[in-house]
C-alpha cells in the first residue's frame, strides 16, 4: 500500500503541489480572522460553578471587574488638604477613561464627608476645623476612613489607592445604573468591541498613561490587580504567537542548513510547518474556536513537529540518493519506506496533544485540540507539499551527507555494543530512576500565586508587591448573600456578627498563617454613620437612601437596588487576602471562608429574617476562580497523562502488531516527563500551567523516534536480517534521524525560554529536557527491551 502511493505521489507531484497552492490561499483570509479569547470564564468548563458566580456578581452589581490605580504621595495626609485635593484631581482622570464606568477612592470620601459637615459648620463657633479626614476629633470622618482602611489606603501610609470598576466588555454601561461615581457621567459608554476583552485592553493602557503622569510630588504610579492580570498575560501571548514562531524557524534554518548545507531541503521543512499553520488556523475559525492563554506556542510547536518529521524524510532522501537512484526513485523509496512511521508518528503527537482536552482547565483544553489539529496538518503537509518541492526544478536538488554523520553511527554503534552485555545493571537503573520519579511526584505542589506567572522585573509584579506591602493584600474575592426587600437593623446587625466571625478566621498550614485581611460590606458603612450626631437618629431606611444619593459608589457595588428573578436582593461583602501564600494555605481560607458563612445563614436568627428559605450564599471574584484554576492543574498533569498513555499505547500497537513492542516503546518516553516531574518534586518546584502539559505533550513527542526505530527494526526482520543485526541496523540508521529530529526540537523549544510569559518559559525548558530523556531513552533503554536475550 506505502509503495502504491509512494508511485501516485511522485507521479502526480506537481497536480498535488498545485492542490496544496490553493488550499493555502483559500486558507489564508479565513486564518486572519483568527482572535485570542480574553474571558477569564472560558478558561472553565461551561456551567462550571465558579463561572456561574461571576456572572451573577456581574447581573447583580454591574459589574466585578476592579483595577486598583495606585501611587506615593508625600503629603497624602498633610494636615493643608493638598495630598487630598490632588486625589480629587487624579480621580477626575481616572473616571474619565473610557470603560471605566465608576472609581471609588479617598476623594470621594472626603467630598461626602465635607457635604454632610457643612450644616453642622454653621452651627460651629469654634472657627474653621481642619478638612474631615484629616481632623481627629471628627468621630464620623475618623469612622468612615476606618471602614476604607485596607481598601483604599492604610493609615499614615504614603500610598493610596483609586479602585476603578472597570464596565463589562459584553454589555453597554450606563453611566446612571448601578455605578460608582457620579464623576463617571461625563463620559459616553464605548461601544462594544467585537473582539472580547479589546475594550478592557484600552481602558488598561489608557489608565497607566494617566498613572504615569502624575501631578508633583504624586510618584510611582501603577495600575494593578486580577483584570490587568488577566490583560497582562494576554498581551504577552499575543506578543510570543508571532515572536516566537519567528524565532523557532530562524534557530531551526540553521540547523538544517549547518546540517545538511542545502537551501532547497532547509526551505522545505518551513514550507510544510507555514502550510500546516495556515490550514489549522483555518480549521480553527471554521469551528469557531479563539486562541487562549497558552496558545503563544502554537506556531513554535508546530513548526518543531513539521522539521523534526521533514527530517527522517530528508535523510532516507538523501540515502537513497548517495546508493545512485534518481530523484524520482529516491523520492518513490523514501515515501515507500516512511509514509507509514511518519502517518503513525504524525497520529501519535495528536493523540499525545488531544489528551490534554480532558483537563478542566480551558486553555489546556484548547491547547490540545490546537495541537491535535496541527500535527494531522503536517502529515498532510507531508504528502502534499514534500513531493512537488523536491522534484521542482534542478537547483540545489540534494541534500548533503550530515557533518558528523560517521562519527553519530559510530557513537550511536558503541552504545549498543556496551548496553546489551550490561542489560541487568541497566534495568536495575531504570527501575531506581521510576522509583525515583514516582515518589518526587507525590510531593508536586501547585502554584496559586499567578503573578509568577510574570518575570519579577515585570510592572504588575511591582504593583502586586505594593498592593501586599502596603494595602493589605492583593487577593481580592467576594460574598454574595441575600437580603430581605426592605433592610432592617436586625438584618444589619447581623451582617456585622459574621463579619465579626469572618475577621477573626485564620488557617495555620505548616508554618504559615493566613487570614483576611479586610472585610467590608454596607453595614461596616452604616454602623460607622451612627458615629453622625444627626445621622445615629435616623431609620435605617433613611441612612441607607441618603448613603446611596451620597455614595452611589459604596451602595451599588454592595447593595444590588432591585430584586432579581428569585424575589431577593443581594448583599456584597468584599473580602481581601494575601495573594503570595502557598495553594494548600490559599484553599483552605477560601473553604473555611465558605464553611463559616454557610453554618452562619443556616441559623435560626438569619434565616428568621426572611418570608420563605433563602438561596445559598455564593462565594465569587477573580480571586477565587484564579485559585482554582491553578488548583486544577496537577489533578490535570495525570489525567492527562493517563489518557496520553492509553491513547499512545493504543496507536503503537497498531503500528507495530505487537503489544510486546507497543509497551516496551512506552517505557523510554514515559519516563523522562516522570523523571523531570519527580525532580520538580523532590526541589519543591511548584506546577503552574506550563508544567502541567508536559508529561502528555512530551510522551506524544518523543514516542515519534520509538515508531521509527521499531518499525524499520521490523522491517528488516521481515527482509531476513537476524535479530541483532536488525537491532543494530535501526540503532544506527534512525538513531542518526532521531539524534538530529532531536536536535530540532530542542531548537525549537528553546525559543521558549524567550518568551515574557513564565509558563511558556516552563513549558520550553521541560520540553528540551524530556525531548533529550526520550532520545536517550530510544537509543537505550528500547534497544534493551527489545533485543534478543541471547
């Protein structure tokens, strides 16, 4: 069968090359209209939990997304009010920046709060009293800045914080609904963007212009928080897609052209890895799938499995060549003899990849049916494109024979020699490098903290630093519960009991500890008007009413105006934590969070505040939902893995016949990614998104070379050869391909490390070094398993 479509490829070489010409240009337009999905949402499965939350936080109060514009200010507290008023002037800008539909911050406190003392001023014949938050003897301004404290700033410190609700990029923003600030009307609500998160990505830049113009001595501003997180990331992504797929084909060209010093097979392995790109951008499109948070690696991987399959081609090409057969023969030979091991190669790394979609982890699942379609393109590429390029004119037709050719066969020769009288000692290996991998990877913790997900160096890891140093905490979550149609003191006071019961929670793990370190909701801001002689005397009706035409900013966010479909309002308590705490020390808070409200609403004194049996409250926020994606992803490296394994098992024995050497091939591939997840164990390296694709993606990678080594080794044990010289013909023969195919992967995955994006940055090194594992692997520990025992 190989060898009849062998002949029809070589015979119609150029109708074939002409098909895959207009394949390309027909997918061209169609692969531009390829978009990067910005929600954070779509990184769960649909229905998901968490995800329904969110959206629930967003229907109730308009919106949850809040980015922090922070800065240093020397004379924030000094007792003229200029720290104060130049606060008002950087709010105003803030809230001027479109897709920002309201900001809440000390300025706004301090207009409320001189509002409210003007009646009283006229009474006073004290003379003038300093600004409200500024005077200590103020009760009701040194009452209200405690409820802020934490949020918006912290006592004597220099840094405060403008909190900007940033409007949903799927909806039109009212500037007269559910906002923050009245300071937010000036400005229209911009029409939504097509392309999700656009809008976002210009009220984030728009928004450190502004923090980088700040008014002396106002220094060190910075926009910070889970939307710029996300944003960050994103822009990284967009960055590294062509970047390093820019790079990974330049450190591959050298290869090739160091290796082979031909221009036309250098060209064509790009040639098939840009065919397979387009056609699977297409693809992408027509099913209506977006790029995602990991995508940035799809053109680098790709272009590493188009070169490193084009390589065991160029060289039984070039082979054939060198033994006197003519290019059309060559090529006939060539096609004959791998059509099947690089079918069967191209149809594993999809396997491999296509494991990665039963993660619960969006963008991983992404991923893997990105790359699952991409290497069935480069076997398509194979066919199509390799066979008119190569016999297309008569420049530069042939390949050279590889500098170091003689000295890998004779290299690859004396291991073989040396670890077949040594099998036992080399089992005995084998058996304390699994024990040694197996035990490391029980000790893989997770890491939660996503700004390492950014270099140090990075301006939101700074923010996130100033944020924990000086705000209390960059973690950032919320409770919803619910509340009767009309507020009663009794439904406050208790809202004030579980917040009392919240503030004093704290999980100890080890040798850490964590707490919240703010707790704010309404009621913090009723009881601290009661500290107003004219306001303590007012129904509690009257104070909430009189807080929402004051603050529609504080009420908005944390009392939803209206009942929804359930017949209920919401109540919002804001909580606040460290961001930088271990994943165990962070799920446990969040849990015992969630215990505490759900035995408080179940008490006989909450739920006698209702008609009829409240919902459940719910808890949200990016805070949250980051949390448990990251907390997914070591539950996802082994079931990916495990899925990898079976599927992987499965194509190799169908490609060999044999379940013998479908498992001994699994061995040597396996092993590498357990070994490089058992150090990371054992060094208390934590697994963040980029490790936690490695042990499939490697596993379908480096079983490649295996497909090649056991087929041609069965080849010639059909052709007659004895088991040994069989054994040794593969060794040497695909030994070389596999070493060099090797070599261009390592390239490509090396172009990696150069992205911004710290789990691409992973992802690339682990690549390299279990692609190194799964060559050493293939070249010793499979010839071990499978050679004769005589």
């Amino acid at each position: 069968m190989s060898e009849r479509i062998a002949k029809l490829l070589v015979q119609f070489h150029l109708p074939i090359l002409l098909l895959a010409l207009i394949f390309a240009l027909l997918s061209w337009p169609i692969s531009r209209q390829l978009q990067l999905d910005w929600k954070v949402d779509g990184m769960f499965p649909p229905g998901h939990p968490l995800v329904t939350s969110y959206y629930q936080l967003q229907e109730r109060f308009g919106g949850n997304q809040v980015a922090l514009a922070v800065y240093r200010d020397p004379e924030l507290w000094d007792k003229s009010g200029a720290g104060l008023e130049r606060l008002a002037a950087i709010s105003d800008r803030v809230s001027s920046v479109p897709g920002v539909s309201a900001v809440l911050s000390l300025a706004e406190l301090h207009e409320i709060l001189e509002t409210l003392r003007g009646p009283l001023q006229l009474l006073n014949i004290g003379g003038p009293r300093l600004p409200p938050l500024l005077d200590p003897d103020d009760e009701l301004a040194q009452a209200f800045a405690e409820v802020f404290a934490g949020y918006t700033h912290q006592p004597n410190s220099e840094y405060v914080a403008i909190a900007c609700l940033l409007a949903p990029p799927d909806t039109l923003e009212e500037s007269s609904t559910q906002g923050w600030s009245s300071r937010s009307a000036p400005h229209a609500p911009a029409a939504v963007d097509s392309k999700a998160g656009m809008q976002h990505q210009q009220t984030i830049e728009s928004l450190r212009a502004v923090m980088l113009d700040l008014p002396s001595p106002a220094s060190e501003g910075l926009v910070t928080g889970e939307p710029v997180l996300v944003h960050d990331g994103f822009q990284m992504v967009q960055r590294d897609g062509w970047r390093l797929g820019v790079i990974s084909s330049l450190l591959l060209l050298v290869v090739l052209l160091v290796c082979f010093r031909s221009l036309r097979w250098t060209l064509i392995p790009i040639v098939v890895v840009h065919w397979s790109l387009l056609s699977t951008q297409a693809i992408l499109v027509l099913l209506g799938l977006n790029l995602t948070m990991v995508s940035s690696t799809l053109t680098a991987i790709v272009t590493v499995i188009g070169v490193a399959t084009s390589v065991h081609l160029l060289l039984k090409f070039q082979q054939s060549r060198r033994s006197g057969a003519t290019r059309p023969e060559a090529l006939t030979a060539t096609y004959a003899t791998l059509l099947a091991p690089v079918a069967w190669a191209c149809i594993t790394d999809a396997v491999g990849f296509a494991s990665l979609m039963t993660a619960d982890v969006g963008p991983v699942r992404d991923f893997g049916l990105m790359m699952a379609i991409g290497s069935l393109m480069v076997l398509v590429a194979i066919v199509l494109v390799v066979p008119g390029l190569a016999l297309l004119g008569r420049w530069d037709t042939d390949p050279h024979t590889p500098k170091l050719d003689l000295w890998v066969r004779l290299m690859l020769r004396r291991i073989l020699e040396w670890i077949l009288p040594h099998r036992r000692v080399g089992i005995g290996i084998l058996l304390a490098i699994t024990a040694f991998g197996l035990f490391g990877s029980l000790r893989m913790r997770v890491e939660t903290d996503f700004t390492k997900n950014f270099q140090a160096s990075s301006p939101i890891v700074q923010g996130y630093e100033v944020i924990e140093r000086e705000l209390g905490g960059a973690g950032v979550w919320d409770l919803m519960l619910p509340a009767p149609r009309g507020i009663s003191n009794e439904y406050i006071a208790q809202i004030d009991a579980l917040e009392q019961e919240l503030r004093a929670l704290r999980v100890d793990r080890q040798e850490e500890s964590l707490a919240l370190t703010k707790v704010l909701s309404i009621a913090d801001a009723d009881l601290a008007s009661l500290s107003g002689a004219l306001l303590k005397n007012l129904p509690i009706s009257a104070r909430l009413e009189g807080m929402r035409r004051a603050m529609p900013e504080f009420t908005g966010a944390l009392l939803s105006p209206l009942p929804d479909a359930s017949g209920h309002r919401w109540l919002r308590i804001m909580l606040r934590s460290r961001e930088r705490a271990s994943a165990a020390a962070k799920d446990e808070l969040i849990h015992a969070v969630s215990r505490k409200v759900r035995d408080f609403t179940h008490r006989p004194a909450w739920l006698e505040l209702f008609d009829a049996p409240p919902p459940e409250s719910v808890v949200a926020g990016y805070h949250v939902m980051l949390g448990a994606l990251v907390s997914s992803l070591l539950q996802d490296q082994w079931t990916c893995f495990l899925y990898a394994t079976l599927g992987i098992f499965a194509v190799m024995t169908l490609a060999t016949r044999s379940l013998g050497l479908a498992l001994a091939a699994m061995v040597p591939n396996a092993l590498p990614a357990l070994l490089v997840l058992g150090t990371m164990g054992w060094l208390g390296m934590p697994v963040n998104m980029g490790a936690a694709m490695i042990a499939a993606v490697s596993l379908g990678l480096s079983v490649d070379s295996s497909i090649h080594y056991l087929l041609h080794y069965r080849r010639r044990l059909r052709a007659g050869d004895r088991p040994l010289k069989a054994l040794r013909s593969a060794q040497e023969n695909v030994g070389l391909a596999a070493v060099l195919a090797t070599l261009a992967l390592i390239a490509g995955f090396v172009s990696l490390t150069t992205s911004e994006f710290v789990p691409t940055v992973v992802f690339g090194t682990l690549a390299s070094l279990t692609m190194l594992g799964g060559l050493l692997g293939n070249l010793v520990v499979l010839p071990i398993l499978i050679s004769p025992r005589s």
